[in-house]
C-alpha cells in the first residue's frame, strides 16, 4: 500500500496585517523524499518552513506534516521531527558528545550518541568544546542535534551558509548519508547547485507565492530548458531559443568567435521566474 506523504501543504498563507508573507501556497512531499525550497531574501521560504514546524500559526489554509497539523502537535509528534536551523544557540563550553548525549536523553529512541557523532565525521573532535570547532564543524554538530532522535522528516534552513566551497561539499555527503537512511528532507537553501545536488524536487516561491514546482531537472517547464545559440556576425548580435541547436549553428555562415549554445541551468530557470516578481516586490 502506498505510503501517505510526510508533508501536505494546502493553500497555506500567513498574513501580517496588510502584508502577506505566504499567499495560498500548496505542495507535498513524498516519504524519503528531499525537497528543496528556493526563493530570494523575503520570499517566504523560513515563514513556511516555521510553520510547518509548528513555530508559526497559519492565518488560513492547511498544513499536515506525518499526519499531524504542526500548529497542534504535542511532543510525540516533535520527538519524530528534526530542525536544522540557520542560527543556534548552542552551549560552546561543552564538548561534543556532552552537547550531543544532553540532546539523546530528550527523545524516546535516540540513536547512539557515538554512532551519530560519526555519522555527521566529528569523532575525532568528540571531546573539544564546541566553541574551539570551525564553522563547517559546529554546522555538523547541528545536523547531529538533528538527527540524533531519529526523525521522519528534517529540516534544515540554510544550512551551509558562510561555508567555503570544500566544507559545502563535505556537508552534501553528509546530508546524502542522512537520505540515505528513508529520511524526508526539507531543505531550504540560497545555493542553486546545492539544490540540484542534493533535491529530488524543488519549488520556487516569491513574493510569497509558489511559482514553479517540479522535479530538480524538469522544473520551469521544458520551453525554458530550451538551448540557447547566441552569435555575432555583420548583421549584429543574434540569440536563438530552439530545440535543435546543432542546425542553427550548422547555418551560421563563417565562424563567429563568440558562438556558444547554452542549455539553460536550474539557476538560469530560477532567476527567469523571480525577475518576474521584483517590481510588484518593490512596489509592495
């Protein structure tokens, strides 16, 4: 029998006076599955992920994550959720496993304190304090705080912001591993290449409303995935959108030293949809 899916989001919005910060937006996410959020700064992105976490009321619509409405869950339902967020307010004068073993004896089933500090690569720093940890480290420690109660479903908001390019890479692996094991994944992130590298589907939401949904590789629609042939010649400068790139550039007359075919990336997909959004932002 098919599973019913971890999250459920059902026209869901959230209204601050005369301003709406999620306006009717609606998606679902399969057990086992990652899925990527993206939008800019103000989009609405962390207002819908807090309440799905329970942290925010919606003003109308619903929401559903494992069956439960967040805005009503009790601490079983939180034992079965992980949170990553962007900023935490860790005790930087304990170890380690000390701040990891305090977050074992919170839930019911929690995996083994070791196992876990070995999942997210921090055994060998096990027993430094906290506060002596790089950046990329401290991250880590967060991931572990996340899953040590083994949850259904994480969260994590923007979790590799501030990282250089080795220890973002090092974090996909870790995240992979975490999916790896049936976990449901939210993600929200400002990185298009984290998203197409770590998402089974992704959703793009501005101004508060969703604007595209789909798989990583789908999303926009294939008229935007279509190639691009640019060139100059005598005439000028010339751009192409067509689905057979290589005739275009077989009847390009000479060789144009600035010929290129492009095929448009996720990020080129994204920032084509939310260019669309930007007056009507300002505006508001």
């Amino acid at each position: 029998m098919e599973q019913a899916p971890a999250v459920v989001v059902d026209r869901l919005t959230k209204r601050y006076g005369a301003r709406t910060a999620v306006d009717g937006v609606s998606f679902e996410i399969a057990r086992g599955e990652t899925f990527a959020l993206l939008g800019p700064n103000g989009a609405g992105k962390s207002t819908t992920v807090e309440m799905l976490e329970g942290f925010r009321t919606p003003t109308s619509g619903t929401a559903s994550v494992l069956g439960v409405d967040p805005a009503r869950a009790d601490r079983a339902w939180r034992s079965r959720i992980g949170v990553v967020l962007q900023t935490t307010g860790q005790a930087g004068a304990l170890t380690v496993r000390e701040v990891v073993a305090h977050f074992a004896r919170i839930f019911p089933d929690a995996r083994d304190v070791d196992e876990t500090i070995e999942a997210v690569g921090l055994t060998e720093h096990a027993g430094r304090r906290v506060a002596k940890l790089s950046g990329g480290q401290q991250r880590r420690v967060d991931v572990a705080l996340g899953i040590i109660g083994r949850p259904e479903v994480l969260f994590l908001d923007e979790p590799t912001t501030g990282f250089d390019p080795q220890a973002r890479r090092a974090f996909w692996d870790l995240i992979r591993g975490v999916a790896a094991d049936g976990t449901t994944i939210l993600l929200t992130t400002h990185y298009l290449e984290e998203a197409e590298q770590l998402a089974d589907r992704a959703g793009i939401i501005a101004g508060g409303r969703l604007l595209a949904l789909d798989a990583v590789a789908r999303i926009g629609g294939a008229a935007a995935r279509t190639p691009i042939v640019r060139w100059t010649d005598a005439g000028g400068r010339h751009e192409v959108r067509t689905d057979e790139p290589a005739a275009v550039v077989r009847a390009i007359a000479g060789e144009p030293a600035d010929l290129e075919v492009v095929r448009p990336s996720l990020e080129d997909v994204y920032l084509s949809l939310i260019a669309d959004t930007e007056p009507e932002e300002a505006a508001a």
